[in-house]
C-alpha cells in the first residue's frame, strides 16, 4: 500500500471537531434502540419545487413549508420539476456505467483513493466500509473545483484539511474519452440546484432566504459514482430479513448539509424507520431523493433528523446511483442556530469545523481503520484516540 503524505494545515486541528466526527453515539443509540412507535405515518413526501422558481416569496414559502415537514418527520423527501436536465441525468449514469465497466483495472488503481489525502478517486468495495459490512459496492469519488462550477467561483476554496488546490484525480481523456465533460455536465447543473434549495432550507427555518448564502461561495460538493452489482442470491426478499444481506452500503448517516440523490430504476435505499424497520425508498422517474445531513441536524438541535439509511441491493440486475453531498465552505464553523435553541436552552451540538468533520468521518470508514493517512492525522499529527 502506497501511504499518503502528511498533510500540513495553517492551523491546529480541533480536538471537540475530531471528537465529534469519531463520535458513534446517535448512531449506535438509533440503531439499537427498542421502540414501539408505530410506521403508520412514515412517509417520503414527493414535492413539487416549481413554485420555488418563482418571483413570489409566498409561493417560495410554501415549498419551503413542505420541507419542514419533511425534515422533522422521516427527514427524506423526493423533489420532482427541479430544473435539473434528463440529459445530464441520463448522462451521468452512463459515466458511472463506463467508468466501471471500460476503464481497465490497471488505470483503475493509477486513481486508488489510498493515493489521495482527500479521498477521491477510485473507491474499491473491499477498502472502505460505513458500518463494518463487507461492502459490495464500487465507486469513484469527486469533489468541487472551480472548473465544475457554472459561477466560476470565488477564488477562495479550500480542501477538506484546508489545503488549497485541485484534490480531484481524473481518467486521462485518452483511457476514457468525454467522461470528464459528462461529469462536468451533471455537477454543474446540481451544485446550482443545492444553492437554490439552501435558500429553501433557510425559509423553511424562518431565516431569511439569503442567510446560508455566503456560506456557499465556495462549497464542499462531494459526489460519487457508485455501482452496486445485482444480488448473488436473488430474491432475497424470500429470507428473513438480515438473513445473508448483501450490504451495499452500510447504515450511516450523511455528513453534510444534505444530500441529492439520483439513480437508476434498481431500488437500494432503505431509511431506518421511527420503529427500526427499513423502509425500501422506490426511485421516481426525473425525481431526486433529498436527506438531511448531520450539519442541518447540528443547525437546529436535532430539530431536523439526519435520517439513519443504508442500500441493499435485492435485485437481480445492477445498480447505478450519483450522490452529491452539498456543504457549505470547508472553512466555515457550523454551530447551532440561536434562532433554534429556546431562551436559556444550550445546544446538544458544540461547533464543529466543516471540513475536518468531514475528512475525519470519512477516515474512520478506511479498511485499516486508520483513514487516509495511515498512523497520522489529516493535520501530519500523531493520531489521538
């Protein structure tokens, strides 16, 4: 294994930042919770965004109304009319397919994810794991530079551990050709979209519209292309469920602000209900899946639920699907909102740094357990457990 090079920050990591990353208290605490709440109500709101386009603040609102409730119930809701091209989408799928199935397995491993101090490139099943499965999938991961997007920028981007420069590695053009503009394409179009329902998220907490606004000059857009392939013992749903389960991405919680998801017509998405059953999250033609992340959970105080999911493929064919992870600046603090806490009330939530958080949740997910760094920190310090 090629070990990747110490990383050296303008400033000190913070510890209460590490500390919460490597948390696993909510985690472990939904999952292994007893409840008899019943599902009765559980539902993934399909919501219509086109009045969001609108010059009318009022029509804006009752989107963004929509989306509170969402937000405090199952904390998932589908988004359909969101501006967002069938080209692109159907693009980017095709990408995902070409990567996995045309790139060969030696350029494949020019872009391992152990060479890179971020995380992004070529992600095998067997090297990474969210909750400790032996995970099925394949992916290849990305994150935001100027190039891919359609504002051009601020100038001022910082990577996860607060470096600067393009972390993202990329195939040659010559090993697959026109992949980089099919990607460029797609993440265009979708980091705009993240902007716009940010401004929706803000009037859906009584904020006003522009608030996060300034946040968001210069955004973390981490996406993937994930592969699922189709499952060894298809019909599963003929087992009792957890009977042999082919993970495919293990139960998590997003890191983010929150998340937009696109994918093929193959189910995989299962959302840990109130009552600790999965629910399968069916895929809508020309919609996206939109989940709340940890930082809105942080914003609000638990107002809002980073929803527990997970993706199981129990099908007999393959499975393509392209998160995008929407955050704000790497070198934005992310603390409660006051607006959020009652008087005399403290946050459950201390401020935490976006991009350490990130990068530090994503190397307790490494095979080794060490992250991308090997026995070090993502700031060249010695690791504190």
């Amino acid at each position: 294994m090629v070990a990747a090079a110490a990383i050296h920050s303008p400033h000190p990591s913070d510890l209460t930042t590490l500390q919460e990353a490597r948390s696993t208290t909510y985690l472990q605490s939904r999952l292994g919770s007893k409840t008899s709440v019943p599902d009765s109500n559980f539902i993934i709101p399909v919501i219509d965004i086109s009045p969001s386009f609108s010059s009318s603040l009022s029509a804006r609102q009752s989107v963004a109304a929509k989306i509170r409730t969402a937000c405090t119930t199952s904390g998932f809701f589908y988004i359909t009319h969101h501006g967002v091209s069938e080209k692109a989408r159907a693009g980017i799928l095709d990408q995902a397919e070409r990567f996995v199935k045309l790139l060969p397995q030696c350029k494949k491993e020019e872009l391992h994810i152990r060479l890179s101090k971020l995380g992004y490139g070529w992600e095998p099943g067997n090297y990474t794991s969210l909750a400790g499965d032996l995970e099925t999938k394949e992916a290849f991961n990305f994150g935001y530079e100027q190039g891919l997007d359609v504002t051009g920028g601020d100038g001022m981007y910082r990577n996860l551990d607060g470096s600067v420069g393009c972390g993202n590695v990329w195939p040659k053009e010559e090993d697959l050709p026109g992949f980089y503009e099919g990607v460029r394409e797609y993440y265009g179009q979708v980091l705009q979209l993240a902007r716009h329902l940010f401004r929706l998220f803000a009037l859906s907490l009584d904020l006003p519209e522009h608030h996060f606004d300034h946040m968001t000059t210069h955004p973390g857009g981490i996406c993937r292309l994930l592969y699922y392939p189709p499952c060894k013992h298809f019909p599963s749903s003929k087992r009792a469920e957890g009977e042999g389960e082919e993970i495919g991405l293990g139960a998590h919680t997003d890191y983010e602000c929150f998340t937009l998801l696109h994918s093929s017509s193959t189910p995989g998405l299962e959302i840990l209900t109130p009552s600790n059953s999965w629910h399968r999250a069916t895929p809508l033609p020309s919609s996206f899946i939109v989940n709340v992340a940890d930082f809105l959970m942080r914003w609000t105080n638990g107002v809002y639920k980073s929803t527990i999911h997970r993706v199981v493929n129990r099908t007999d064919e393959e499975r393509y699907s392209v998160p995008f992870f929407f955050s704000v600046n790497y070198d934005e603090v992310v603390e409660t909102l006051p607006t959020c806490l009652n008087d005399g009330e403290k946050s459950s939530y201390p401020p935490i740094r976006a991009g350490e958080y990130i990068l530090e949740r994503l190397n307790t997910t490494t095979k080794d357990g060490n992250g991308y760094f090997g026995n070090e920190g993502f700031f060249g310090e010695e690791r504190r457990e």
